[in-house]
C-alpha cells in the first residue's frame, strides 16, 4: 500500500438530504487523507446542498431534468467536476444511473454507499425486501462503481440487526446509522491509499 503524497480531492454527489455527504465532510479534517472539494446534487434545492454549504463546501446543481438526455446530463456533470479535479468521487444518495463510458473515464475512482448487504438486494426497496424475506440481519455496503449497477468491488459493509416488528422505516433508520459509520471509515481508508476491507 502506497499512500498519497496529498490529500486527495473528493467530490460528493447527492440527490437528497445528504446526510452521508455530511458524515463524510464531517469526518475530512485534521489528519484525514482526504478534502471535499465540492458536492454537487441532480435536484435542485436538496436538502444537502445547504448542509455542504454551511459546513464551506463549494456546491453545484446540475438538474437532469435540464438536459435532453444522459448523456448530456453528464457532460453537464463532467463541467461541474472537472475544475475540482477530484481524486475521488464518492456518491451518496446519489439517484441517477452512471453510464458505462462515465464510469469508465473515472474507472476505480467512483465510491457508492448502497443500504443492502450486497450482493442482497441491488436496486431499490432494499429494506422491504429483507422484511418480506425473513432476514435477521441487514446493512449497509461501500462498493466501488462499476458499469453493473450495485455490483462492483466490495470495501466495506456494516451489519446491524434486525428486530421483531421492525418497519421498513425503522430499519432503514438503524441502516442510515451505520452508514454514517461505515463510510467515512472506508474513505479514510482509501484516501490513504488502502483499500483492504472494512467490516463494521
Ligand atoms: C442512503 O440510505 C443511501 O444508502 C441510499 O440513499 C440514502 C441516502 O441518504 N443510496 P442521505 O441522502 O445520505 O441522507
């Protein structure tokens, strides 16, 4: 493992109220090997465009609605990033579908945090899911981004428990839980260079 001579740069992308994005700034000060450079939602006005923003990270909307297709949303997205020069891009919440050749440009460089234990549950409505499926446990998963939806390396999960009576909503709150854990610990692991697995 060879650590960064410098911090690396990390762009977030959000669609919602942010709050990994907030955990993940939250956690990039002092020693961390790493710096937000700028978090940039698909939905303007998220809830976590004015948390980046109070906590002095620079933010952009780029509004998929506002471009005819894929495509040049993200050539929109690419503008919005490239004067950041991230190293990293971490996506959280993130609810747009990246196209293989987006992907392909950042290759390995791309972060996801999805609320399942992978390979469990890609997609959507992981927690209903788990319910109907009589799943003592459930979590939530860090991958890298791959051109398969949900499907790509593995580098960290978190476990938590499920209880008798849960709702989805009350799983999905003990989930988003541990996702504020598990993905700041991932990052600081990969930031600095080492990106072995983290179990939580
Ligand atoms: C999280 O559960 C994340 O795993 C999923 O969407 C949710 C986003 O929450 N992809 P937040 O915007 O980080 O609060």
């Amino acid at each position: 493992m060879t650590a960064p001579a410098r911090p690396q740069r990390v762009a977030i992308l959000i669609s919602g109220s942010g709050s990994n994005m907030a955990a993940l700034v939250a956690a990039m000060t002092g020693d961390h090997p790493a710096r937000p450079v700028l978090v940039v939602s698909n939905v303007p006005g998220a809830g976590g465009l004015a948390r980046a923003a109070a906590a002095g990270v620079p933010v952009a909307t780029v509004d998929h609605r506002a471009y005819p297709d894929r495509a040049a949303f993200e050539a929109g997205l690419e503008a919005a990033l490239a004067p950041a020069a991230p190293d990293l891009i971490c996506l959280a919440g993130f609810m747009r579908i990246l196209s293989p050749g987006f992907v392909d440009r950042h290759a390995g460089r791309i972060l996801n945090i999805h609320p399942s234990l992978l390979p469990k549950y890609p997609g959507l409505h992981t927690h209903a899911r788990a319910l109907a499926a009589g799943d003592t446990v459930a979590g939530a998963t860090v991958h890298v981004v791959t051109a398969d939806l949900d499907a790509g390396p593995i580098l960290g999960q978190a476990r938590v428990p499920i209880l008798p009576g849960d709702t989805a909503a009350a799983l999905a709150a003990r989930v988003l839980a541990a996702e504020h854990r598990l993905y700041p610990a991932v990052l600081r692991r990969v930031a600095g260079g080492d990106w072995s697995r983290v179990d939580l």
